[in-house]
C-alpha cells in the first residue's frame, strides 16, 4: 500500500484570496462526444455494496458536527446563487424561514471572508441581513432607495399577493380542473386515515385541505414541475373520468412542494403523512387492488416523496417498503403477460373497435411506464445509496415505453396516431438497446425517446455494476493470470475489508477475471456515450436531465461511491477514513489520467446542475456526487503525487490552464490536454475560479452549500448541506 498517510480528509491549506485568476474561456463544446478507454480495474475483494450505506445512511447524528434534523415546515422563499461575494452568515445557514439551529464555530481561518470572483452573493432574502434594506422610502414626493438603518422588520414580499394572487398564479392549467365532488371524496378518505397529523395540523393548513381551488392548483404544479422529470401519468386523459382519490393525494403530496404559499411545505409534509397512512390501510383492507394502476402509482410518488425528504426516520420507512413496492411491480409484470395471452387468443375471434383498441394501449402503456419507473427508482437508490437494487431486468416488459412524442399527444391527436397506417411505432425492446450491435441503429431512430433512455442507460449501469462487484468464496482457484496482477486492479488491497471494519480477512476473490471487468467497464462507457448521441432533435432543457445522469454514471464506472463518503468522513469512524485516504491516494498516484476524466464528468455535472437545476428528485444527488469527486480530487492529489520538478517546470505548467465555462463546456482539445497533462495543470470553473488554488476547495465547497439550500423543494438537499457544514466544523475544511 506504500507508506503510511495520515488520516486527515485534506492537507493543510493556505489561504490566498488574492491569487489573480485567468479570463473565462468563451469556448464550448458537448462533454458527451469524449471517447474512453479506462484500465483501473475498480474491483474490491471485500466490496460487494454494503448494506451500511443503505439509506439508513441518513443518521446525521452520527456524522461529526450535525445537530438534530431541520424542520422543513417553516422554510420558504428563495435563496439565490448568483456570483459575488460570501460572508460567513451566508455560509454558515440561509436564515429564510429557518429555525433556530446549533451554530458552526467559528472559523480560525479567513475563508469564510473571501473576497474574490466566483462567490455566491449574500441572499438579500434573508431576515438576518444588514438594517441597511433596499427597501423604497418616499419623502413627500420622491422616492428614493432607503440605505438608512431601520428597525422596522422586513416585510415579506408574498404578503402583497393574497392567497387566491397566488394560486390564480400557479394554475397552469394542464388538465381539467379538479371538482367540488372529488375534494369531498378527497376529504372524506383523509378523514377516514385518522392521521394524527391531520387530526392536529394549523387551522391554515385544514382550511388548504379544503380548498377545491388549493388542491387544483397542486395538481397542476405536478404536471408542470415534476412530470417532465418522470412521465409516469398520461397528463392527457388524467382526471377526465374520476380519478381515484388516493391517486389524487399523491398528486397533490408531490406538486404541493413546489407551491409557493406559506404553508406549502408544512402542508406536503401533512400530506405525507396522510398518504402513507391510507396506503397502508388499503393494503390490510383489500390487497386485491394493490396491482391496479392507480395504487401502484399513489404507492410509487409515496416512494419517492418520502426517499428525498430528507428525514431519517421517514428514509428508514423506505427501506421497508421497497419490498411491498417491488412485490406490486411483478403482479402488474405478470398480469400484462396474461393478458397479452388472452389478447392474442381474441384477435382470431373477433376485431375490436378503435376506441377499445385506443384504451388497450393507453393501459398498457400506462402499466409498462409504472413497472419501468418503479425499477428505475429501486436502481436509483443503487446509483444514489450503494446498495444492490432489488429487481432484475426479468421483472420488467420486454419493450421500452412509447417516444415522449407520442406520450404527450393530446387524446384526439394520440387517437390519430395511432389510427393511422402512415405513423406507425416501432417498440424498442430494452435487450436490444443493450446490444451495442443494435444500439447504433436504435439511437438513430425516432422510437427511443429520453425516458428509454434514461431507462437503458440505468440498465448499462445495472448490467456493469451487477457483473463487476460479486465476489466469489466458494471459487477459490484464480482465474486472473499472473501477469495481470498489479496495483492497478486491486486499488483498495487485500486488506481493506479488514481495515475499514476490524474483522478478520473473509477470502475472496472478484469472480470475473481483470481482462473480462476492464472490457465491460469500456463498453459500459461506450454505450452510455451512445445512448445520449443524436438528441439534438430535444429542447436542452428536456435533454438535460439524461445528460446529467450520463456525467453522474460516468463518475461512478471510474470511481465508486462508498470510498469517497467514507473519506469525508460521512458514517464512518476514523479507521475508515484512514484506508479510504490511502486507497484513493494509490489510485490517484496508479492512473491518474482516469481520476481526471472522473473530474472532468464532475465538473460539467457540476456546471449542469448549477446552471439549471430542474425538478427532478436526483439532482441533489447529481449535485452531492459531483462535489465529492472535486474535493476528492484536489484535496489528495498533491499528497499522492507529491511536485519533485525544479521551478521552470512548474512555471511552463502554471502557464496552461483549462477554463470550463458557465454550462461546463471546453473545447475537446483543451479536456484532452489537461487530462493527459504532466505534472499538476491548472483549471479554472466560471463563477469559482481555480480550483488547484489553496482556497479552491474552499470556494468549490461554499457554492455547493448555496446550491443545495437553494432547493426548497427536496429536503435531503439540507441533508447533504448539513454533510458540507460537518466538514467545516470539525476543521476538515480548513485542513
């Protein structure tokens, strides 16, 4: 393993403010078009995913520095990450809204005051700010901008907008609206949950419950915000008949975070719990139904509101019902094959008419785009937690969803469609996109929409990460030859099991040979490079989605999860931290042009996210994977590879610098270049500066912890926040 290192997170750094930093660079190109050809082999004896970074990994009692949970309820308005300036209230919390909390101590290092670019600017939401205001004064008949000191309170700019201003605002109006008669059946089953928190909730928030204009309005913000990032519901033909009330809850748990009254989040958090409540009645009441439509869909939003609220308690729910979810995922599985049988047996018979025929496909494809979204979460909390997903690709259809195109068609114009002789969709069977003999042809093709996408490169990391990290104990020959055997493939050791939980050495080998992982993790890249070619046909912003899960996919076949929380220091003891320092150190030191390549993916997806955060609940995610990877990188990288060249060569390198701009794009030339650089070369983000300068690291971590508290819709954003400020308040940030 080589000599010994210390088990600080990162080395001692210092401060220097004052460092000029280079122009921004107005180049930019896709990041997507990069070709890889990775050799570190990523296989751990010992290293099957564990359980203990399940999503009981939300115990931030345990990590250093975390006091008890936020209370979400009472945070609202925005929080900006314009560029500018930081002070340290503007690092240590973002008071909008938000309760009382333990306090960071204070820093004995000058960070917290920097002065230079590539800041975020002190949030002029916060009731905490300066007296100074901008608040209009009118004297007599000139107004004029009040500097002055005031000791009246801010008032709330949503206080101008009544509470009708504010729905009338978010009905956007993309399906009918909902009835009086469904708000009383809404009303009726939550008053059959006997929730507790329904039953003692504000009066505000009963009086939301109510309100047929309320829960409408959350409908609509559902469509609007969140199905873009999931369509999974057929927004044209939902809520045209009656619509199941508990279908209804969900909908409205999950658009109701994204309102922008008061009491929007203390009412979804109600809501929630409401939701799960009635779940699990309907599931002692009558299990029968728990394979139709509309619960596995109410089941599936509950899922997924309760994984990214960001509560221990309710994450550790989730873990529980992932097998209850999973279970109705195969019941539909298996009625769509009877009833393909029986449909195939009636066509000899006799021919449906086309409005039958309409309504067959309709919940056919509604039952396969539930079964494909319930595996893509189970896979996600594989991609987001290091846990092994609990479905195969056995459980799924054979065939992809339908193009988005058509998905989102309106019912006259989908009738149309699929009527005509002249338009006919061709199905994309998953096994196919696999195949990367067919792959080429299929990504040309107008069939593959994004969210087959998104599904078939899930499944390419599935495929690799399901082959490559079984171990074997009962095959002890060694199928690896001799000379395949070197530091390269083993970068955690044989002793790392061992290291990171004190137990005896378990012997155990990976059970595919180096050669056989090394090939697949390179076609793994290729394809998922392939599956996100020819989309320039989609508007950016709906593409962007997939493009980030291609960066955030591409980080993990470089690099795994697991070392990297342990290193921070997240949910593990100091032992821990000190192998996983010294197994990234020697990976840093054995192949480090893919570390950068792992970089590079981070950086662009860091640039993604902070450029145009969507709705989606992965890109807190997104955001989390891509800082873990920077502060990896460039707080280990001079200590594995410790500068043993004279001046000049440290100038001739100093003098080259790769400059990504706003949307993380660079010329390909410049990527290439600074990946197979010698030495330590420099790179420049736009609005962060140079991240190899000492107080790089400290601004990287600064404009995370502004972009995750900017979320106010997923709670696990102040989740991974709270992570940022453990590292600042044991001192791992400053060194």
């Amino acid at each position: 393993m080589g000599q010994h290192i210390s088990a600080l997170p990162t080395p001692l750094l210092s401060v220097d403010p004052g460092h000029p930093e280079a122009e921004p660079s107005p180049m930019e190109i896709s990041a997507l078009n990069a070709t890889y050809a990775p050799m570190f082999d990523w296989s751990i004896r010992n290293f099957t995913p564990p359980q203990g970074l399940s999503m009981d990994f939300l115990d931030l009692l345990g990590f250093p520095g975390n006091g008890p949970q936020l209370d979400l309820d009472d945070i609202s308005g925005p929080h900006g990450t314009a560029t500018g300036q930081v002070d340290t209230e503007t690092l240590v919390a973002d008071s909008v809204d938000q309760p009382a909390r333990d306090k960071l101590p204070g820093p004995s290092d000058p960070w917290h005051t920097y002065g230079g670019s590539g800041m975020v600017q002190p949030n002029l939401w916060e009731k905490s700010r300066p007296a100074r205001s901008t608040e209009l004064r009118h004297d007599g008949n000139k107004a004029m901008n009040g500097w002055e000191d005031s000791t009246r309170p801010p008032r709330p700019i949503m206080s101008f907008l009544s509470l009708d201003d504010t729905l009338a605002m978010e009905d956007h109006g993309h399906v009918p609206r909902v009835r009086q008669s469904q708000v009383t059946e809404l009303t009726a089953l939550i008053a059959k949950t006997q929730c507790a928190q329904s039953l003692t909730c504000n009066p505000g928030i009963k009086g939301l419950l109510n309100n047929p204009e309320a829960i409408n309005t959350f409908v609509q913000l559902y469509f609007e915000h969140y199905q873009p990032t999931l369509p999974l519901l057929h927004k044209a033909t939902f809520n045209v008949s009656d619509t199941p009330p508990l279908l209804i809850l969900a909908v409205v748990t999950i658009g109701s975070r994204f309102s922008k009254i008061p009491r929007a989040r203390a009412l979804s958090s109600v809501l929630g719990e409401i939701l799960r409540k009635a779940l699990d009645d309907l599931v002692e009441e009558n299990i029968h139904q728990t394979i139709e439509i509309p619960f596995a869909q109410a089941a599936l939003l509950n899922q997924i509101q309760m994984a990214f609220d960001g509560s221990r308690h309710i994450a550790l729910k989730v873990q529980f019902q992932r097998a209850m979810l999973i279970t109705v995922c195969r019941g539909l599985h298996s009625r769509m094959r009877r009833e393909d049988l029986l449909q195939k047996q009636d066509n000899g018979s006799h021919a449906s008419c086309h409005a039958e025929a309409v309504s067959r496909w309709l919940g056919r494809e509604l039952s396969r785009r539930l079964t494909y979204a319930i595996w893509l979460v189970d896979c996600q909390f594989s991609l987001h937690a290091s846990v092994p997903p609990m479905m195969s690709l056995d459980d799924l259809d054979p065939s992809l969803p339908c193009p988005d195109t058509l998905w989102d068609l309106n019912a006259a114009a989908l009738s149309r469609q699929l009527n005509s002789s002249h338009s006919y969709v061709r199905e994309v069977r998953l096994k196919d996109a696999l195949d990367p003999l067919k792959l080429e042809e299929i990504v040309r093709s107008k069939d593959f929409g994004l969210f087959s996408r998104s599904i078939a490169m899930t499944a390419v990391f599935y495929q690799w990460h399901t082959a490559t990290s079984v171990n074997r104990y009962i095959l002890q020959r060694d199928v690896d030859q001799p000379g395949q055997h070197h530091s390269l493939d083993l970068p955690f050791g044989d002793d790392y099991g061992a290291a990171a939980t004190g137990n005896e050495l378990t012997p155990s080998k990976p059970l595919f040979p180096v050669i056989h992982r090394a090939k697949w993790r390179s076609t793994a890249f290729e394809a998922i490079s392939a599956i996100c070619s020819n989309i320039p046909t989609y508007q950016q912003s709906d593409a962007s989605q997939l493009i980030k899960l291609y960066h955030h996919i591409s980080i993990l076949l470089i690099l795994p999860l697991h070392p990297m929380c342990e290193y921070i220091g997240w949910m593990a003891t100091k032992q821990c931290t000190t192998a996983a320092r010294e197994s990234l150190c020697t990976w840093l030191h054995a192949d480090i042009q893919n570390a950068r390549r792992a970089v590079m993916h981070a950086i662009t997806l860091f640039c993604l996210v902070r450029r145009r955060k969507s709705a989606a609940h992965s890109e807190n995610h997104h955001l989390f994977v891509a800082f873990l990877t920077i502060w990896t990188f460039f707080s280990l990288d001079l200590v594995a590879r410790p500068t043993g060249r004279d001046a000049s060569a440290i100038a001739n390198e100093e003098m080259y610098c790769c400059c990504i701009d706003w949307d993380g794009g660079v010329d390909a030339a410049e990527k290439e270049r600074w990946i197979q650089a010698s030495g330590n070369p420099r790179i420049r983000i736009a609005g962060v500066g140079n991240l190899e300068e000492p107080s790089g690291m400290h601004r990287i971590l600064v404009e995370t912890h502004q972009i995750l508290l900017s979320d106010q819709v997923w709670g696990i954003s102040r989740l991974f926040a709270e992570v940022l400020e453990g590292l600042i308040s044991r001192g791992s940030a400053s060194g």
